[in-house]
C-alpha cells in the first residue's frame, strides 16, 4: 500500500515511517522542506496551508495519515480547522481510500478544553469530503522528544520540590509511543477499523502526581510534591515557563486539558490490533534511555 504521512519530522512521524516501511508499504514522507528530509520514505514537498502542494503528495496514495496540529499558535482551534477540512477535501479529491489521524482521549460529556475540543474538531473535518476515518485518541505519550513526556521529565529532574496546581491529582491513562506506532500502523490493514474511533492506552491508570512521583523514583530521586488548589492554570504555566524548555502556549493549552481525565472508555482497540502494551514503568525506562542515547552529555 501507499501510504502517505503528514507530519513525517515530527514525534510520532519519526518513528512512523520506518515501521511502515518494515511492514512492506511504500512511504511518502511529507514535509515542508524534502531537500534536508533525512528520515525513512520519499520526501514529497506538502504544505497543510496549500491545497495545490496536498493534491501532488496524495495524488496516488491509498492513504494518508494526518499527525499534524498547530498547538503552539494563539489560534491554534482556527488553523487546525481550516488545515483539517482542506487536507480531507483534497484527499477525497484525489481518491485516498482512508485517513488515519492521532487524536486526544476525553470524555465528550465533559467540558473539554481547547486542545482536546480542536482534536474532535479535526476528526470530524478530515472525514467531511467522504474519505473513512481511523481514529486513535490518547493521552500521555512517553517517548523522548514528546511534549508532554518532556513536562513530566523536566518538572521532576528540575525541581527538588514542587509546589503543584490542583490538576495533578486528576487522572489519564499513559501509553508508550512503541505502542501508539503498534496501533497506527496496525490499523491500516483492518478494513473494520475503517471510519471509526478507538481509544488506546497502557495497563495504568494514574494521577499526574503519581506519574512524577514513579519517574522519580525510577531515576533514584526524592521529589516533596505538594498540591496547592489555588495554583491556576495560567500561574502553572507561568510556573512551566520558569523550569522548563516547553513553548509556553503549547504548555499553556496542555495544561488546560488536564483538568480533564483522559483515560481508555472502550477498549475495542485490542480486538483489531492485539498486544500486551508496555506498563508506565517499562515506557519511562525506554524513554530516559533513549534519551541518554541521543543527548551529548
């Protein structure tokens, strides 16, 4: 199959394209920028703000994974919007047969925040030209390099105590990115999963305040944390800005989504793509040696 990946350079699309490739499929790595393109696929010059540049990526593609978003912009709901329903019409234009997007868990009976609001959002837009959908929603991703993974790692190896806002007591469902790569590429080749959205997670269930607490202790250090409730969410991501290297909006709309419990309702998911995902433990471990790989010290 060909397959095209729309954010190819990013935290997930990284490790995307070669799984995809190790599976026998063929590769278009999208990218703004396909001459300095080093990783797995064929880089093809696309832009999600340009309708032309989408049809000559897609055209010939049997489908197309969209993980993309516009997080850190201050319109980031309008942009995402816009980028959603264009890339839909221009994939159903040029006859992709499915789209598989990376979404947000969250409760739709609750008052969702901004960021996870837009993910439901682009979901809907992606498929509003007629192409099937395949949605997986997650939470917390832990793997080097992901934003929310990195807030955790930081806040714990910055600060020997923390004073924390209310919303570390609230609670998601953590998933290894080895095991969000399982799931996406997993699903392509299961026509039932064609046009509906799944929930994925790992085997835990936790508060973000249990979250720091296992880093910390995985990586041999005593952490005081000490929740405060009157700590709102923009003094927390003031608080971010100080300790940590995270874009302050994108920290700040991560941080209004956990006042959100983010955790796995439907586990249909292991019925079409069935493995034992990595408990949070096993994905911290990975994570911090991955990053010992990478980083100079």
């Amino acid at each position: 199959m060909k397959v095209l990946v729309a954010g190819s350079s990013g935290f997930i699309g990284t490790r995307l394209c070669p799984a995809l490739e190790q599976t026998g499929h063929t590769v278009r790595a999208m990218t703004r920028r396909p001459d300095s393109y080093t990783g797995a696929g064929e880089a093809v010059h696309g832009d999600i703000g340009d309708a032309d540049s989408l049809r000559g990526a897609l055209t010939g593609c049997d489908a197309a994974y969209y993980l993309v978003h516009s997080l850190g912009e201050n319109d980031f709901e309008r942009r995402d919007a816009e980028a959603a329903s264009r890339f839909g019409q221009v994939a159903a234009e040029v006859g992709v047969e499915r789209i598989v997007y990376l979404g947000g868990l969250g409760d739709d009976r609750d008052e969702l925040s901004a960021h996870l609001r837009s993910r439901r959002e682009v979901e809907t837009l992606l498929g509003d030209g007629g192409v099937p959908v395949t949605v997986l929603r997650a939470g917390i991703i832990v793997g080097h390099g992901g934003i929310s993974w990195e807030l955790t790692r930081q806040l714990v190896e910055h600060l020997p105590a923390m004073i924390t806002p209310r919303w570390v007591r609230t609670r998601t469902q953590p998933i290894a990115v080895a095991d969000v790569v399982r799931y996406l590429v997993g699903v392509l080749d299961k026509p039932e999963a064609a046009g509906r959205s799944f929930d994925i997670g790992g085997p835990d269930v936790l508060a973000y305040v249990d979250m720091m607490r296992r880093v910390a202790a995985i990586q041999g250090r005593r952490r005081l944390i000490v929740p405060v409730p009157l700590l709102t969410p923009r003094l927390s991501s003031l608080w971010l800005r100080l300790i940590t290297d995270v874009d302050p909006g994108t920290g700040r709309s991560l941080i209004d989504s956990m006042a959100n419990e983010v955790v796995v309702r439907d586990d249909a998911i292991r019925s079409i793509v069935g493995f034992e995902p990595m408990s949070y433990d096993e994905a911290v471990r990975t994570a911090l040696d991955e990053r010992r790989r990478s980083v100079p010290e």
